[in-house]
C-alpha cells in the first residue's frame, strides 16, 4: 500500500494545480521548500519532506523558493487539523492576535491554558502560534514588497513588525537577503496601480464562481455603504486613524482578486485584506466540497452547474446582524432599502476627498445605534428594540461578535437578544464568523428546494437531512438556494 508521503510526492510530480496550497515540500539538499507546481525539477524521493502549511515548514530551518513564491500560495486548509480549538485560534492569528499580544492572552480568549494551546499546535499545525504569526507576517511584507513601491518603513509597521530593524533581520533569515535585494531581484506588479492607491493581489483555488458572489452582493449592497459597479465591488471602511473606500476586482491572468485600497491607509493592509478574503470566502478549496456534494443526489447537477460557489462573507459582523434583523420577513430588496435608510441618518459620511462614486458613507457604529432614533424606519418596534439591544451588548463588550469567536457562544448571545431568532443567529455564522458547517435549516429557500413527493420538509426534517453534507453545510445552503433560483 502506499504510504501518505509516496502520495504527496505523486502529486508533487504531477504539479497538478488542484494540489496548490494543500502541502509544502522541503528539499533537505538545499534547504528550499516550494508549492507542488514549483517549476523546478522534482527532487529525489529521498530528499524531500512535506508540510501541511509555510509555518511549519520554516519552523524546521527550510526557506521559501523564489521561483513558486510558496507565501503566495493560496490558505492551507490543512491547518485547521482536528481540532476546532486551533481552528479558532489559526483564525484569530490570522486577524493579527498575536502581534500585539501572547500566546497566554489568546489562551484565553480561547478557554484553556497557554501550555495546552502549544501542545495542540504543536500535534495538528507542526508549528508554535508564534511561528505561524511571525509567518503570516513574513509573507505579509514580501506581497507589500512585490505589489507595491510603500516605503520600508511602512511596509514593516502594515506587517505586524515592532520594528524596522526586526523587520530588516526576519527578512534576511528567511529568504537571505534583504527587503531591498528582495524587492529589486522581484519586479514590481503594483508600478501600474492608480495614483494614490494600493494595489495588492489576494489568491484563491479554482474554480471560482465570482459572477454569482458578485450579483449576491449586488443585490445586497447597502446604498451609500458599498455598490457593484462595473464587475468590481466597492464599499467604506474605518479605522481610528484613517478611512475611505476599498475597491475588489477579478485579476484578468491569474486566479486572485486585486483589492485597491487607498495609500492612506497602508499601515492597516494586513487587516483590510484579511477581511476582504474574508469577504470572498478565498480560503474555501472548492475541489473537496464539490467531491463531497456533487455526489449527493439532491444537490449533484446544481453542484456541477455551478462550480466553485463561495459563501459570501461580511465586512462587519455587527454590520450584517443589523441586516439580518432588519430583513425579518421582508424581501432582499426591502431589507436592502432599509439597511440603506438606517446608513443615510445615522451613518458618518466620508471626507469628500475618500468618497468613491456612490460610496459616501460609514455604516452606524453599534455605539451609535444603541441609542438611535429607529422609530421612522417603518418596522416593528421589537425590530427596532432588537438593534438598539445588539448595539448596546456588542458595545459594551457582552456579546462576542468577531470573527473567529466561538459558534455556539456567540450563537446562545444572540439567542438571548429579545428579537432574534434561530434563523437569524445561523445566518450571522454562516457569513459573519466563518462558519462552514452552519445550515440554515428553518430558511424558506433551502426547505422549499428540498420539496419532493411529500411536500415541503420541516425545519427539523431539514437539518435531519443535511447531516450528510456535513462538514460543508453552508455551501449546500447556496446549492440549494441556487437550485431554488437557478437564475
């Protein structure tokens, strides 16, 4: 029988593009680990070690290629392991956790001890939480070194780095040289980016149904929030020290999105583009949820109709919660509108200078909800009570609504807010946390597309169902939204 490694190295031979980002291979003779579709000549059999991710990989002294660029590779699936524990806390790393803080305060905002969290990375990662941080930044800074002409300086602080000289010694170590050999051996790809912005190039697996995510947000979009214009979504964003507007387009020659955002705001990159991939759902690997549903019988030909679907994201959890109540038992068109009126009186506007066509506003802060004047909105006074409660918890810190929190605590918080309802707390997993397994089984169009002989199912007949499509439940909620609206 053949072993795990006799595989990868036959995938590695094979350079098949489906295996990208999936493991690493590190060539002991010369100390280089490459992505599976590395050009390079394969290497002995003898001579190669795998990897699930870059961390560990470089945590065991290998340096990444210059010729497949393996920090560019798409995310590793195989770092979420078996367990839901490191799961989270990859996610929460991913949102910058550890740059300012330890591996104890994320112990603990995980529920257990420092010493257990390392073990499990150490089992299911191969790597310590800080190796997977530094490497997150370290391939952070090499895409702001290649995409863009930012200054050293900034290129360091938008990495996570503490300093320019930890910035300048990192660097060296892992792809021995320096950030400016570095970026003189590398042509620049961001030289062509509209003045006074930042271009940066986000991968993604194929396939990629990017028409069908960008009409959902389309139809979604909050006016004076965010828009679609010409194939390319745009919406606002806010950080205390700058704000404007992000724009994300297809890349026309490769698979990745572009995400242009304003030079302004280059010291916040690594967040803005953690939430756009976020956003697109970019880390899903299409290739093992269509194996899983296209065989089903009831979702196989819309899966094979439309390959590659994605779950679309939010930008803010608070945000798409506020959505979610206010599109109670109205239609995507009515709950767009009022999602519209909430932004125009009580959102903040841009500074004229950042607006971006019909992009003017910031959507209310949950603070400023919290105490808004909601009654002119035309809903239901428990809808109205609803959103000033959720924006008065999540304010105050009561009601963990981040991406990477823990489901079923957040679930029970937003359960116990008067006014929001099971529907509407897995709606807010499914595209806010992150969630790939939340199904929304008491949904109109997922039970009225599972309708046959016997009438439309039940909610808990539904959920009954689903257990097969476990652990991808959320993409079969888009199948069969497709299925119920195929256009």
């Amino acid at each position: 029988m053949s072993t795990p490694t006799d595989r990868f190295y036959d995938a590695l031979k094979s350079r098949d593009r489906r295996f990208d980002g999936r493991f690493f291979a590190g060539v002991t003779s010369t100390g280089i680990y490459c992505r599976p579709i590395c050009p390079a000549r394969t290497p002995k059999r003898d001579n190669v070690r795998f990897f699930s991710n870059a961390a560990a990989a470089e945590a065991a002294g290998f340096r990444p290629c210059r010729r497949c660029r393996p920090e560019t590779a798409p995310g590793t699936p195989a770092w979420h392991g078996t367990s839901a524990t490191v799961a989270r806390a990859l996610r929460l790393i991913s949102e910058g956790e550890l740059d300012g803080g330890s591996v104890d305060d994320l112990a603990d905002r995980l529920g257990v001890g420092g010493r257990h969290l390392r073990r499990l990375f150490d089992r299911h990662v191969g790597a310590s939480p800080l190796a997977v941080a530094q490497t997150r930044r370290i391939h952070f800074a090499r895409k702001l070194l290649d995409d863009t002409e930012l200054p050293m300086r900034d290129i360091a602080f938008a990495a996570g780095f503490q300093s320019v000289k930890r910035f300048n010694t990192v660097m060296r170590e892992t792809f021995g040289r320096s950030p400016t050999e570095i970026r003189k051996v590398a042509r620049t790809e961001g030289q062509d980016s509209p003045e006074g912005r930042i271009e940066l190039r986000l991968p993604y697996r194929e396939p990629f149904d990017w028409p069908a995510l960008l009409d959902y947000f389309a139809a979604r979009a909050t006016p004076g929030v965010e828009e679609v214009v010409d194939g390319e979504y745009r919406r606002s964003f806010a950080y205390d020290d700058c704000r404007g507007v992000i724009r994300v387009r297809r890349c026309e020659d490769r698979p990745c999105l572009v995400l242009s955002a304003p030079a302004s705001a280059r010291r916040r990159l690594m967040d803005l583009a953690e939430r756009t991939r976020r956003l697109f759902d970019l880390g899903a690997d299409p290739v093992p949820i269509a194996d899983r549903l296209g065989a089903d019988p009831v979702l196989g030909d819309v899966v094979r109709r439309h390959a590659g679907l994605r779950v679309p994201g939010a930008w803010d959890p608070f945000e798409l919660c506020v959505r979610a109540i206010l599109g109670q038992q109205v239609s995507v068109k009515g709950a767009t509108t009022l999602t519209g009126r909430v932004a125009a009186r009580h959102g903040a506007p841009l500074p004229p200078a950042e607006q971006d066509g019909g992009v003017t506003l910031l959507f209310p802060t949950p603070e400023t909800l919290a105490t808004a004047p909601l009654s002119d909105l035309g809903i239901p006074q428990q809808r109205i009570d609803a959103i000033r409660e959720l924006g008065r918890r999540v304010s105050a810190r009561e009601l963990p609504l981040s991406w990477g929190e823990c489901h079923d605590r957040t679930h029970l918080a937003l359960m116990d807010v008067p006014g929001i309802g099971e529907w509407t707390a897995q709606y807010v997993a499914m595209r806010a946390l992150g969630q790939p397994d939340t199904f929304l089984a008491g949904d109109l169009g997922v039970r009225r597309a599972l309708e046959n002989g016997d009438g439309m199912p039940s909610a808990a007949e539904a959920l009954a169902l689903s257990e097969r499509w476990r652990p991808w439940r959320a993409y079969a909620v888009l199948y069969l939204w497709k299925k119920e609206t195929p256009a």
